[in-house]
C-alpha cells in the first residue's frame, strides 16, 4: 500500500512538471516565433513573457511537485536542500517532455508564418527553439556561451534560494511565483546576450528535439556549424550547482535557525489550517 501510494504520489508530481513546464515554453517559444518570424514585438516582449511563462507554469505545479520546470533547480536542490535523488531523473525526463510537446504545438500554430520569414527553415528561425551563441548574430563562441551559461543560472538559483527560504525575507507563497517571474525576466534584460539565457537544460533540449523533427537539420548546431546543443545543459547544471552553493555559502548558514519546509515545498499560507506547518502533499517552487 505504502508503494502504490509513492508510485500515485510521484506520478502527479510528474505530471505537474510536464504541465507546468509546459506553460512555461508555450508562452516563451510562442513569443520568440512571434517576434522573429512575425515580426510583432521585440526584446522586451520576449523577456516579459518568458518571465510570464515561469510564473503561470510555477502557479499550475507548485503545490504538487515544487514546479522545479527546470533540471538545473532540479539538481541543485538535491545536492543542497534534500531533495531526494532517486526523482532528480524522473523530474528532469517530465520537464523535457514538456517543453517538448509545447515547442511542438508552437511549432504547429506558427507553421506558415516561420515558413513565410524562413523557407529553408534555417539558423534564421532555429533561435525561436534554442538558443544560439550570441543569440546567432553577435561574435560570442561556444565557451563565451557557456561561460553565460553557467554565470546566468547561478544567478537562478542563488536568488530562487534566496526568495523561497523562509528563515530569509521570502515573499508570502501566493507571491512567490510571481517574484520567480521578475528574477527571469531580469535575466533576460540583463544576460541575454551571449547565449540567449536558456538557463535550463528542458527548455533547450525538448524544443531543440522539437524543431529538428519537424525540418530543422541544423537545429544540434550553432551558426558556425559547430555541435553546440550541449552548451545549454552542461552549462545550467554546473551553475545551477554553483549559485546554490554560493547562496549556501554566503547567506543561508548565517541565517537565524528555523524549521525550512522540505525540499521545495511551499509554506501552508498564515490564513490556512496547519499555518507553520508543511502539509505532505505541497511543494514549492
């Protein structure tokens, strides 16, 4: 019994991270198509609905899984926050499929206009899937790319510690996705330049899949021809490892001592029965 329970459990925590990583890349990559094949909208429209993105997918699986929506969340918070092991896999594969089946729907719904802005369906438009070095323009290669990777996702991390630690200045749980929102979309303002701030291995990898299957020949490859769909998961997980480190490091073992919710559970909100306490079903982002 206790197994068939654990089995029903963390099948909806799969569940939501497909769900809620789905919002993410439907509102995300739909922006990038919108801006780069139609033409409507510019850099900040793509920064403000990639942060959108992550609040919504937070707000649709957060109480179920945690809505980690990214592999490199996924694996700081088990080397850090006691996030169990044996799920890291399972999360990581549920996020990947889900930015998968939306890139796909994206991929369908834009089918005539990025045909239109690029017929041959080249590096043109691969930008709207995955990200390039140099957002595929600007002179950066593949270890100024990664070298983004790594610094743009250990500023995720350390800053999602930071705001979802209760013994800090975390902001109330029914705000907290919405502050996750703004960290991303800083990102995107700020570090977008050198390698697009994918920041998340699923967000790369399952739309990269997408577009490749649907006529993208090039889409494992950068502008200069060079194998490049490693840079957007090596580059997030080693950062994502290194900002949690460094919030760890730098802040939290200095905080006062205080009961933490399990690994990325979210608080039971002040005006709920149980205030204080962690319900088993919740998780947080």
């Amino acid at each position: 019994m206790a197994e068939s329970v654990r089995a029903r459990g963390l099948l909806g925590e799969l569940a939501a991270e497909f769900a809620g990583t789905m919002i993410l890349i439907l509102f995300g990559t739909g922006v990038v198509a919108q801006v780069v094949a139609g033409g409507i909208g510019d850099h900040d429209s793509i920064a403000w609905a990639w942060g959108l993105g992550v609040t919504l997918g937070v707000y649709v699986a957060a109480r179920i899984s945690g809505a980690h929506l990214n592999p490199a969340v996924t694996v700081a918070l088990a080397a850090f926050k006691g996030f169990p092991w044996r799920k890291v896999l399972p999360y990581s594969l549920a996020q990947t499929a889900g930015a998968f089946v939306a890139a796909l729907i994206v991929r369908w719904n834009y089918t005539e206009v990025l045909h239109a802005a690029d017929p041959g369906l080249t590096i043109k438009t691969q930008g709207v899937f995955s990200t390039l070095p140099g957002n595929g323009t600007l002179p950066v290669g593949t270890w100024g790319a990664l070298r983004d990777q790594v610094i743009g996702t250990a500023i995720l991390l350390l800053l999602i510690l930071a705001v979802s630690d209760l013994r800090n200045s975390a902001p109330a749980a029914n705000l907290a996705p919405f502050v996750v929102g703004l960290i991303v979309v800083a990102i995107g303002m700020a570090w977008g330049t050198d390698a697009g701030y994918a920041i998340n291995p699923a967000r790369d990898f399952g739309p990269r899949l997408a577009s490749f299957l649907t006529g993208y020949e090039t889409a494992w490859q950068d502008q200069y021809g060079r194998l490049y769909f490693w840079v957007p998961i090596v580059g997030p997980l080693i950062g994502g490892l290194l900002g949690a480190g460094l919030y760890q490091i730098m802040v939290a073992r200095f905080l006062p001592p205080g009961e933490e919710p399990e690994a990325g559970r979210v608080p039971v909100p002040a005006d709920e029965p149980g205030a204080g306490r962690v319900p088993a079903d919740s998780e947080a982002a």
